[in-house]
C-alpha cells in the first residue's frame, strides 16, 4: 500500500473553479490559490441568507491513542460515501497547525484512499490564515509594550498584562520568556510568553465570527490586561482592532479543496480541542449548509472534549444543530486503551478489547445521554482485526443500542463509506438537535463541574481560593453567562494522561482561567496541559524532506 502522500500526489485532482462549480459556487465568486485551491467570496456567500439548511453530521471519537483513529479520514470517507450515494454533500474541516505536523502527526488531511487534496498545500502554509492570524496576535502584543513604552496613558499594569504572542510551532522554550531586555530603548522589561496560534483567543474569533463587522466586534473586546486600579483594558482601548481586522479579512473568506474523489470541501480555521474550542470556522459550516443537502464536520480530539465544545460553544452561540453523530474507532486502540502495549496490538486479545470497550462506552453514552443525539458507531478496519473482536464490539453497542458500522473508506475510498451513509441518512430523520451539558446562568464554577462529572466522571472538581475569586469577580462584571473551554489532556478522561479506559472517581484540578473576551467564553486549564507543545524526542520533522525533482516526502 502505497503512503498517503504518494496516494495524494498521484490523484486526479480537477481545477478548483470545477469544484465550486459542482457545489454551486460560481467562478467568479472565488479566489484562486493557484489551480487547486481557492477562497470563496464572503460578497457570495452573504447572498445565500434565507435559503434552507442541510443536515449537519458530527464526526468525533474515542479518547486518542498513539494506535490512531481516523477521525479526519472517516470525515472525509463518509462524505465521499454520502455524495456517492447520490446526497449533495459538502466536507467541513479545520486547517491543520505545523505544530502537530512537524510534530507527531507528520499530517492531517485524511489518510489512504479518504484524503482531502492538494495534500501538501494544505499541511503546509496553505492559504496564509494561519500567518494572518499569529500576525493579528502578535500586532495586538507589539502595540501593547509600546503603549507602555510611549507613556501609558491607560494606565497599564505591565505586571497584569495577559495577552501572549503566537507562533505555529511546537517550541517549549517559548513557554516563559522575558521581554523588552536591553536597556530603556527596548521598551520596560516584563515577563512574557508564547502560545501556539491555535491556542490564541484571535484563532477562536476568528472561527467564532459572523462577519467581517462581527469579527472587528470581537477583537476589539480582547481584554489584553488590567490597569493599576484592576480595570480590564482592552484591544479597543489601544485602537488595535481595525488594523488587526485588515490582516485578517481576506483570510476570513472560507478555503475550499477537493477530496481524491473530487468531491468539495471547506477547509478553514483550526483550533486545538485540547487546548481551545476544536471546531473549523462558524463562517465555513453556516455556508456548507445552505449549499449541500448534508453537511459533514469533525470536531477535535474525543468526544469528551471537540464534541463537548462543539456543541456547548459553537452551537450554543450560533444556533448550529447537529442531526447525528458518529463516532469513530478502531480495534486496536481500544485494545491501547485495555491497557496493551502499542506493539502487541495487532495480536487478538479480546480480554483486553473488553477492558478498553469502558472508553467507547463512556463516549457513546456521553454522546446520547448528555448530548441527547442519535449515534453511529463507525470502526476503521485493519486487517489484522479478528471476527471474534468485531462481534465483541457489535454485542456491547447493541446493550447500548447503537448500531457498529465496519467502514473500509481508507482501503476503497466513498465505496467503503456507503454503509456508514446509509446509516446516517436512516439516523437523520426524526433527530431535533443537541442538549447542552449546562445551562447560561449556571455559574463558572458550576458549569466546570457539570463536565468535569457528567463528561470526565470525576468526582470533584479543586481550585484555588484565587482561582475561585477570579471566576466570582468575572461573574460580578457580566461574565457569568459565558461557555467554558476546558484546556486538559485529549489521552484520557482524567487530566492525566497516563490513565487509559474510563476512570471514575478522580478529581479535576482547575490550574489557571483566561478571560477570552472577544470569543466570548471562559478558558479553564485543567492538569498539566500547555498552551505552547513540545516537539516530541524524535519529531516528524526529521522525516519530512523534498527530493531533487521538488517533491515533498515524508509528509505522513
């Protein structure tokens, strides 16, 4: 079987103006990046206000093992499997961050057969949003240790300043930094830090935003500080805003890409689910609707965490209504998640799959008790899998009754995928949307421990009295009804990610909350998660390369 960026680079990939042509996108209406990629005009897609919407699919998974899933690559298959099937069907999909990709990932635009192309472009730099977006972050960063510098009419406590700059890279030696060293001329020196740019809160704006006027709303709302009083400051305070809505207006206007089997996609906006909301942009998803007759979206990680804020941010503040979900799995790693080593998993052990099965239950439960939508079980074969593994699978769904659909999308492509569509399609009818885990006027806190308990299965949830005033003090100054976004580990249900199945019982400590303005909700980090990765010991950076003929290799 050939790599998946072999299968990518030898695809018949058709112009991009054929490809919005075929989902109703004129050629007019789009901005190409070359022959095979574009961006499609917001001046279109305004126009399509007050027509009927689609049916929107989640794709989401277990909690993610180093065995893999194929959540991105059952995202993509499906909606090849439901075009195939003869349903106008549109793919909606976050841009994949360089971090994870010279990280551990090596790539994040499907895999076999179910790829979304051009493969490379995609994975590298793409269209720009992401530089757009870190140039937004880091003006907002350079403006504020300048005003600080020439005076501080605001008044800033540079001891209280909150907002860190950006970089799309995993780079643990930016976590602490110190700034404006080297005498007066370089400005006052302070404490500083970088996030990774889909940790930045103008990264959940901007997948958050309407408009380009709801997006300069938005940034200007960015509370970047306090004054020596304790007053909040914001973007709008130092005239940020409109400079950082011009860097970020073109890149506002969705990606659109073809899949191997030419078959539409948006591909726009990419926040981590475990360190940020997880979902590509709100623009991205409300167009796929009123163009397709069904609509298939991923959100990150597992289901505890993307579909979690999926669903209690995104849809919370966007009306979004999800018909199903599916999630995804594979034998292997619920045997990882049993408690066996990652090179015994291609060996049947059913004893193991049975104690590893406590994960894809707590999801599926998650996902149609707490989320209250109908659910799909989707298993991505390997042929090592046994038929005494897959009937196991089957017997403990159907105690939940689920259906387990075997999907082939990455050996077969759309055709491996037509069972699972048909199974959507027979789930759609009847489904009135999702139930939210909390309720608006809980409080922070509260709202903390509905998903730390009904999600997590933890018992307590701990904070410091410090902590625990911030949230009251937010609350008094019209915060409270805002969503969290918890920051923890995607390994596990516990904020350690060491512990594997479904623990129960453990306690999730609160470390640190973000005030995130202009995105409008509260980020609460949780255990030991970072908003800046590390590169692991041996990143997949070494592998990537391009050969004499300007090839890229090793990309995955």
């Amino acid at each position: 079987m050939p790599s998946d960026i072999e299968i990518a680079q030898k695809a018949n990939i058709k112009k991009i103006s054929e490809i919005a042509n075929s989902a109703g996108i004129p050629e007019d209406c789009i901005i190409p990046y070359g022959h095979n990629k574009a961006k499609v005009s917001l001046s279109f897609l305004n126009t399509l206000e007050g027509k009927s919407d689609g049916h929107l699919i989640l794709v989401t998974a277990i909690s993610p093992t180093p065995a893999g899933e194929g959540k991105t690559t059952t995202t993509v298959g499906l909606g090849d499997g439901l075009n195939r099937i003869g349903k106008k069907t549109l793919i909606c999909l976050r841009e994949p961050s360089l971090g994870p990709v010279f990280g551990v990932k090596g790539g994040a635009a499907g895999g076999g057969f179910a790829q979304i192309v051009p493969m490379e472009d995609i994975n590298l730099h793409f269209t720009g949003d992401f530089s757009a977006i870190a140039l937004a972050n880091n003006l907002l960063a350079a403006m504020i240790d300048n005003h600080i510098h020439h005076g501080n009419k605001l008044g800033i406590d540079s001891r209280r300043v909150t907002w860190k700059r950006v970089v799309d890279m995993n780079d643990r030696a930016l976590r602490d930094v110190a700034v404006g060293l080297g005498g007066p001329g370089n400005g006052y020196t302070r404490q500083d830090g970088f996030d990774i740019v889909v940790a930045s809160e103008v990264m959940a704006i901007f997948c958050l935003a309407e408009s380009v006027e709801d997006l300069k709303n938005r940034l200007g709302q960015i509370v970047i500080g306090t004054t020596r009083d304790g007053d909040l400051v914001r973007a709008g305070d130092l005239n940020a805003h409109g400079a950082m809505t011009v860097l970020l207006k073109d890149a506002l206007q969705p990606n659109i890409v073809q899949t191997l089997e030419n078959n539409p996609a948006f591909v726009h906006g990419g926040p981590f689910a475990n360190i940020a909301h997880g979902c590509n942009s709100v623009i991205a998803t409300k167009s796929a609707l009123k163009l397709a007759d069904y609509v298939v979206t991923e959100a990150g990680f597992g289901a505890d965490l993307g579909a979690e804020k999926f669903i209690d941010i995104k849809c919370r503040k966007t009306g979004l209504k999800p018909k199903v979900a599916v999630v995804v799995a594979t034998v292997r790693a619920l045997k990882y998640h049993g408690g066996i080593d990652v090179k015994e998993l291609n060996t049947e052990n059913c004893e193991a799959l049975k104690k590893g099965l406590v994960n894809l239950e707590r999801h599926v439960k998650n996902v149609t008790e707490n989320y209250d939508l109908p659910c799909i079980v989707s298993i991505n074969r390997f042929t090592f899998d046994t038929d005494k593994e897959i009937d196991l699978i089957k017997e403990r769904m159907e105690k939940l009754g689920v259906v387990v659909v075997l999907a082939e999308h990455w050996a077969k492509g759309g055709e491996g995928a037509e069972e699972l569509a048909n199974e959507v399609i027979r789930l759609v009818e009847g489904s009135s949307g999702p139930s939210f885990v909390y309720e608006d006027n809980d409080s922070l806190l509260e709202k903390v421990n509905k998903v730390a308990k009904k999600i997590y299965g933890a018992s307590d949830v701990t904070a410091s009295a410090k902590i625990k005033k911030q949230l009251i003090d937010w609350e008094e100054a019209g915060f409270g009804k805002y969503p969290i976004c918890i920051a923890k580990t995607q390994s596990s249900f516990s904020t350690d990610a060491t512990v594997r199945g479904a623990p129960t019982g453990h306690t999730v400590n609160i470390r640190e909350v973000r005030l995130a303005a202009g995105a409008e909700f509260i980020v609460v980090v949780c255990g030991e998660i970072m908003t800046m990765p590390g590169l692991p010991k041996i990143p997949s950076a070494e592998k990537i390369d391009v050969d004499k003929a300007g090839k890229v290799v090793g990309l995955f």
